[in-house]
C-alpha cells in the first residue's frame, strides 16, 4: 500500500468514526446515557487490517486514531521523538519503526 492509500484510508476511518460520534450524540440527547457500539468491531477490524497492510508492528495506525486524536493532540512519538500530527508524519514513524525493526 503507498502512502496516499493509506491516507484515505484512515480519512475513511476518521469520517465514519464522526459518523458514529454523531449518532452517539443524537441518542445521547433522546436516552441520556445510551451508547450505540454498531460499528466498533467493523473499525476495530478494519483498523487492524489497515496496520498488517504497511507492517506497522507497533500498533501506531490504532494509537494515532484512539489515543492521539487523529493527529490533534500532537503527541510525540518514535525514536526521535518527532510530533505526530498527520498522517504523513505517522506514515513516516510508521517508516522508522520498520527500518529500526520495531
């Protein structure tokens, strides 16, 4: 996969997951407290997939969405410890990870 591919792809990820957020907050408004999970597993897999496909061994495609907010929280990352903001950057740690065989 190159890395414009990959870049639609977690674009992809990004929009279905406002999707669900958006639906979440709609229920929410209707059933204080409802949470609808439809969807969670299809991203979970799809997640997974999109990681095996560039051999990201670290897990980064998954931390970069759930924990670094897409790129909004802008935490650092990789041996350089270098700012992870978009997805050319987690392209690039994703890069680095493999060469220095992680």
């Amino acid at each position: 996969m190159d890395k414009k591919r990959f870049a639609e792809c977690i674009n992809d990820i990004k929009a279905f997951n406002s999707e669900l957020d958006s639906l979440n907050d709609h229920l929410n408004a209707i059933a204080p407290g409802a949470v609808c999970k439809i969807g969670f597993s299809f991203l979970d897999s799809y997640t997974r997939l999109l990681s095996e496909s560039v051999g990201d061994g670290d897990d980064w495609v998954s931390w970069f969405m759930w924990e670094n907010g897409f790129g909004k929280k802008r935490f650092e990352a990789g041996f350089n410890r270098k700012k992870i903001k978009t997805v050319d950057d987690l392209w690039n740690l994703i890069q680095e990870s493999k060469k220095n065989g992680n």
